[in-house]
C-alpha cells in the first residue's frame, strides 16, 4: 500500500519513534524544576535544541520548539512584525506561501497593514528582482518558502534574503518541506519548519530567531521556550524530533539522489502514458521527492478515489476535493491546469517497484474516470459548421466545463468562437489553461446573469 | 526515588504509553485527507474526541484539542472576551489563578480592557458572594479555577457558575488540576485542561466550548479543530490523552479516597513533627492528592535540595526557589507563610509506606536548615531589656529577616516593639505571617530609605 503523500505528514522515521520511546520515560517532568526529574528533562531538553540548532544552522538560543509549523510561522510573522512596527507596517510574501502564512497576512491586513503579494512564473519560481521591486521604506518583513509544498520548486532564497540583507528587511524563511532535506542557505532571519513532515513526531515546530532581529512575542506571557512558545513543553516529541532530524540529514545525500531520479522518471513518463496531461513544477530546481501534474478531462476527487482503491495514496490540488471547492491556490498563482491534478510526494524508502507499478495503474485509472465523464479522446476535431457557439456548463462543476469545450471546439471553424457558461471557481483558472495546452486563444472573461462566460477562439 | 510533584506533571499512566505507541503506528498520517491513511487518522481523533467530550461533560463538536493547557486557556479567555466585545471588555478572575489566566487578563489589561481580581480567604478559596459583587453590566467574561494548583483549596464553582448564569456572564473554568478526578459540576461555559496533569502526555490540552457561547478565535485563521487550535493535530499524543483520561476516571474513585488519607496523614502530622509549621488550604474542601505547609526559618531552595538529595521530589511556592524572586502569588493572596514552602503533590499509586518515609526524613532536613541558619529554637522568651529595637536585614534574603526578628522578638518588654529593616519582597508576607503564627502584633509597614520598615509589637 504505497503511501505518496510525505509532504503532507511523512510516517514515523525509526529513528524519531526510539528516541520517544525513551523520551517517555526519561523526559515528562518539567524541565524548569530543580529536582532529579525535573533536571533530567532539563538536559534531554538543551540536547534536543542543540541538535536541532546544528542541522538549522542557528545558535541553540536562537531556536524556540513550538507545538507545530504553522504555530512557528504564526509567531515568527507577528513577531517579527510587532517588534519593527516602527519601521513600518508592510508585509512581503510571495503567492503560492503555505496557508499559514497567507492567514497571517490576512490576519495583518484586517489589522491595519499593508501587503505584497509577489507573482510566480509559470514553474511556480519567484524571481529576486521582483522581491527587489516590491520592498519599500515601511517593509517590516519579508517572507519566502525555501520550496513549494505543492509543486516542488525550489525559490532563490539565497538571492532574496542578500538583498533583503541590503534593503535592512528580515527574511521570515518557511523550510517546512525542505529541512530534512538539508540547511537553508543564505542570510535568513527567521525560519520556521514542522517535524512531522521529516519523519518526526506530529507536535512540534521549529522557530529559529537569529540574534539582533527585533522581535516582539504576542499574545500572554509566558516563562517556557524564552518566551516565544507557551505552553508546557512537548518534551519526548521535541527530542523524536531533533533526533530524527539528524538521522533523516545523515541518510538525505544518498536518498535525495535515489528519489530525484524516481520522481524524473514519472515526470518522463507520466506525459507519455496519460494523454493530455500537463506534468507542473520547475523539472530542474526542486524538491528530490515530489512531483505534480494535471489530467485534462477528470475531477480530483474520482481520481484520488480511484488510486485509493488501486492503493497510492495521493494528494490533490483540485478544486473538486476534500473540503475546498476553490482549486489550490499554488496552481493558480502559476496560471497552470488545476483540474485532475495529483501530487506524488515519495517518503525516504519508496522503492523503485512502487513507482514502477503506479507508473502501471494511472493511465488505466485516467481513462476510466474519463470515459466515465464522456471526456473527448484526443482525436482530429470534426468538420466545422457554425462561426460561434456558446456552451450552458451552469451548475456543473470541473472537470465538465473543460470537457464540454474540448467537445464542441471542432464544431466551431478556425476563428469561430467557444463561449462557456460556467459558475464554477475552477473554470477561471482550468479553461485558459486548457487553451495553452490546445494552442486556442483564450479571449477572456465576462460576468453573465449567473458565473461568467469564458470566450475561446478555435487557431488550430 | 518518591516524585510527590503531580500538580507539575504527572507520570505518564501505562494507558497513555500503550495508546500513543498504537497511535504513532496508525495515526501519523493527515486526518483531513481522504486516502485510507487519513482516514484512518480521521478515526482515531474522532474517537478521541468522543472519549474526551464524555470524561469533561460536554458534546464531541464543543471540544477542543490545543497543544498545550496555557494554550487552551489563552484561546479560551481571548476567544471568549472577543465574542463578547460588544458587551463590554471587563473580565473577572480570582486572585489565585493559574499564571496563563493572569497573563491573559494581563495581555487584555494591556489592549485597554478592564480586570476585577477577586480575593480569597485564608484557606484560598474564593466566595461566590465575591464573585457576584463585581460582575457588572459590561462584564464580558468571568474565569475561576475547579480548584487551587498550589494549595489544593477547591472553589465554588457551581455557585459562581449559577450566579453568573443569571447575571448573562460566561464563566471559563481551568480545571486542570481536577479534571483527572471527576468533571466539573455546574453550568460553565467554557472549561480549559491539560492531559499531562492526569498522566496524559505533555503537548495535549482540551478546550470545551459550549454551543450558544459568543466565540470569536484570534490570530491567523486555520481550518484545524473547527477553527480553534491552528496547526497539524497531535494525534498520537491526542489519542493518548483521551486513552489515560478514561483510564484515571475509572480508578479515580478509589484512588481519591486512598490519597485523600495519605494527605489527611501529613496535614496532621507535620505540624507535629516539625515545629512553627503552619499547613495551608482548605482541610476538607480540597484536591485528594495535593497539600502544602510553609515552615518558619528555612529557605525553600535549600530545603528543596535537601529533599531532593533525600530522593524526594517536591515544588515550592518560596520566593527563593528556582528562577523566581517573588513569593507564589497565591501564597500571597492567601496572606499565609511562604517561606519554607512545600508543596506535596502525590501520583496515583503512591503507596503509603513512601510517605511515612517522608514524614520520617522532614523533620531531620527542616532542623538541619535551620541549623545552619542559625534560626532560633522554639523557647520562651529571654527576659526583655529594652522597650524597642531596629533590626538590620538590608541585604538579606528569605528567611533570614524573619529570623532575626524571632532572634530578638525576646529582648523587648511586652508592649514594646521591634523594628526590621528589610529590600527583601518575602519579608513583606511573611513578617505578618510569622505575627500570626506567633500571636504578636504587627504593627505595620513603613517605607525606608532602602527596602521597608516593618513593625512588630510583641504581645506574649
């Protein structure tokens, strides 16, 4: 049962389930007592951040354990902010962040301040020079993945945090997906990340502050982890995690290379086995283990479903999945298909085998879930008859709209238009995508008594 | 090697250990994903959820899992006092609260808000009567404890519950230190706890809100826990809590009967064994498991070193213990002795014979403390020679003021007085307490040109 999703949570490393086991019993009194007990948590505690601080690269003071990543990003980014308010009151990210720092810049917003949300291309990459354009006199912070989450592309951390370094900007770094994988480069100030995606414990964020950036903790005080975390702390999961951090690091050069080469595999034969599909991500910059593409034609949630029952697990960016009816922001931002998309993620330890058998499955689960939607085989388009047609997609949702297109396009003569209804989030993002990937012109959008129509023009 | 620190952090219960381990196996993986992975996780927390709600007494979809119990309590009072913003923005609290509810009402002090602090009798508990004289019309929020972390006292929370109940006020309860006992009675509205205080693991707290309750979460927003504790769930952890919740509920019975005698044992026989003792807290209306005693003339960090080399864990509420320089808050509110403060708290399972050895050793330390010192024996007075004296104790710390005020309470006539200059913050509680304990009378505090003059009329 091949569990592709380590980017969401990888499973347990062995490393990381020893040290709890021993943690448990040596390590649950508090570590601010000064009797026995209370010492010996005391001194697994200082171990643990040490650990940790080696494999960030910081000072053991520097670094704060918080009960997850998304806590780290959450006080790394008002942290940071509250203590250069003086400065000023703007805020730096680029597009396609994890959630928790785009609600932390939501939350900043509705708090009086101002933003920039800096753009991606179309591999998901910001460049420094548009960092460089957006920073400003008021800017209190900045803040960069070192890789995205969705779609692997590594982003120019060294290159942004230099000339933030020049501009007198903090850099916040979100290393969730990268840490295990190694340091982060560069000049940053602060950088967050999150265990449980290296193979630790669920329980634990890491939050590195580096001497000399103004901080100012919100929320109550409190006396724990100098201040920066509060809350008892998670003692036996903190040691799992600097344990497993420095195991997963010591086996990352070799496996790194291992699964790079898997995961260039299935970006090399997905597109050959699975028609109309569009493999996202920068092929070349990116994380070893993690891989995203898009299937034209088919819903997320019947695909996942599927490779559920063909035993891969997998995530998805589709619209129509899970809880969301909005298609990931990430694809979006990056102007690419958002409809049947997958995203493999290899745990360290996948085997060759595995990538060989759903190298197997996807193309047969593909086309079902297609011919089961009525989706167009990839074939010469019929002979034109009508200059314009429009197509009701009105309460349909992804992937029909694109489909309904892709069936009537050929009806149209070259030049002749396509208009479709469509109240479907998805729609706006997956029918100009579908037309750079058909080589038609997509016209553009205008609202409609219901959703929008989305006007096509048929070039081949 | 007795650990009598329960109220820091219990040892982790068998059933905790046992479910965590089943727990990292088959609970690592995404609870919001739909591959058979997640729902599997998806499972585990859900019974988690169920398991919790039944011990505190309250439905699944009201209750909470947060990394820690400080953070249930800052998210319970923050979200409370902002659903209510617009009645009002004053929040009412006991003077002996945990310091996360002190430091939240801090927090919201500091934003403008307005506190009543209630105060508490001799025994630290507070009176609903109290409770309801400062509830006012723009009262958004009031916070009592089940009962007193320090010194065992349980409060009326059944009464303040109803009286606020009337007046249209919700009352937040931290029931950390008694929920492993039994739920909380009463019409609360909010209820904080924390697992590792009934031997749950460390990085778990509950937070149960009840339907109908205006609650308005701060901070960035997240999809996690209905919105209430942002970040990755601490499954493993979560199921373990809700494991060792169950499994303490169903020895507390027994166990609370078993405890209560062992600590109606050191109530009665320290004060015997050890001379100018004064035991605190309520004798009855008290925690099973938790008693604490302040002795005259003994520095809390000396003789909790001596008790730790004797293989006794236990806390102090001493201002000269540890990292702090101020006597326990609650001590203070309570107007006992801190000095020579300790606080016994006993584990499940504690058996008996461990505590007659302390009663066996106590006595020894507590006299070779003073001993060294050079505290003055329990002996009647030498003849009085003069009508008053100064005493100088600039520059010393707890308990040497208090000594050498007993040194020479002697040498002035009945009537007479004696004077101690003092810079230390105990002597300021502890001075009255020592007139209390022996029956002199204390006349009152004056500035100096250092520290304080405190004056003392010696009556027998």
């Amino acid at each position: 049962m091949p569990y592709f999703d380590a980017a969401s949570s990888a499973p347990l490393h062995p490393v990381a389930r020893q040290a709890l086991l021993a943690a448990l019993d040596e390590g649950w009194a508090d570590p601010a007592r000064l009797y026995r007990e209370g010492r010996r948590a005391r001194l697994l505690l200082d171990a643990a951040r040490e650990a940790a601080a080696e494999a960030v690269g910081c000072r053991p003071d520097e670094l704060t354990f918080t009960p997850s990543g998304t806590r780290a990003v959450h006080s790394g980014i008002s942290g940071a902010l509250a203590g250069r308010r003086r400065v000023g009151r703007h805020l730096v990210f680029s597009a396609v962040e994890h959630s928790s720092v785009l609600h932390s810049a939501a939350a900043h917003e509705a708090q009086g301040g101002s933003v920039s949300e800096v753009a991606v291309d179309r591999s998901g990459a910001v460049s420094a020079q548009a960092y460089a354009e957006v920073l400003r006199e008021d800017t209190a912070l900045a803040c960069l993945q070192s890789a995205n989450h969705e779609v692997g592309t590594e982003q120019p951390v060294a290159e942004v945090a230099e000339l933030c370094r020049a501009a007198g900007v903090p850099l916040l770094v979100d290393a969730a997906q990268s840490l295990g994988w190694g340091p982060v480069p560069g000049g940053w100030s602060l950088l967050a990340a999150s265990a449980h995606k290296w193979g630790g414990p669920s329980g634990v964020g890491l939050l590195a502050v580096r001497k000399g950036v103004r901080f100012t903790v919100q929320g109550p005080a409190d006396e724990r982890e100098a201040g920066r975390a509060a809350g008892f702390e998670n003692l036996p999961a903190i040691v799992a995690a600097a344990a497993s951090l420095r195991a997963v690091r010591a086996e990352a050069a070799a496996e790194s290379v291992r699964l790079r080469a898997l995961v260039d595999r299935i970006r090399a034969r997905v597109p050959q086995l699975v028609p109309d599909v569009e493999v996202v991500g920068d092929p070349v910059r990116r994380l070893p283990h993690l891989v995203t593409f898009s299937c034209l034609y088919v819903d997320g949630e019947t695909l996942l479903h599927e490779l559920d029952r063909a035993e891969f697990s997998v995530s998805s960016g589709s619209s129509c999945t899970s809880s969301t009816l909005a298609p990931s922001h990430v694809l979006r931002a990056m102007g690419v298909l958002s409809e049947g998309n997958v995203r493999v993620s290899l745990p360290t330890g996948t085997a060759g085998e595995e990538v060989e058998r759903f190298l197997d499955v996807l193309p047969r689960v593909v086309a079902e879930v297609r011919e089961r939607l009525g989706a167009p085989v990839s074939a010469p388009p019929s002979p034109a008859v009508t200059a314009s047609l429009v197509v009701d997609a009105l309460g349909k949702r992804c992937p029909i709209p694109v489909i309904e297109l892709a069936k009537v396009i050929g009806e149209v003569p070259r030049g002749g238009t396509v208009t479709v209804l469509s109240d479907d989030e998805a729609a706006r993002l997956d029918i100009p995508a579908w037309c750079a990937m058909r080589e038609q012109e997509y016209v553009g959008e205008e609202p409609a008594d219901r959703g929008s129509a989305y006007v096509v023009r048929r070039l081949t």
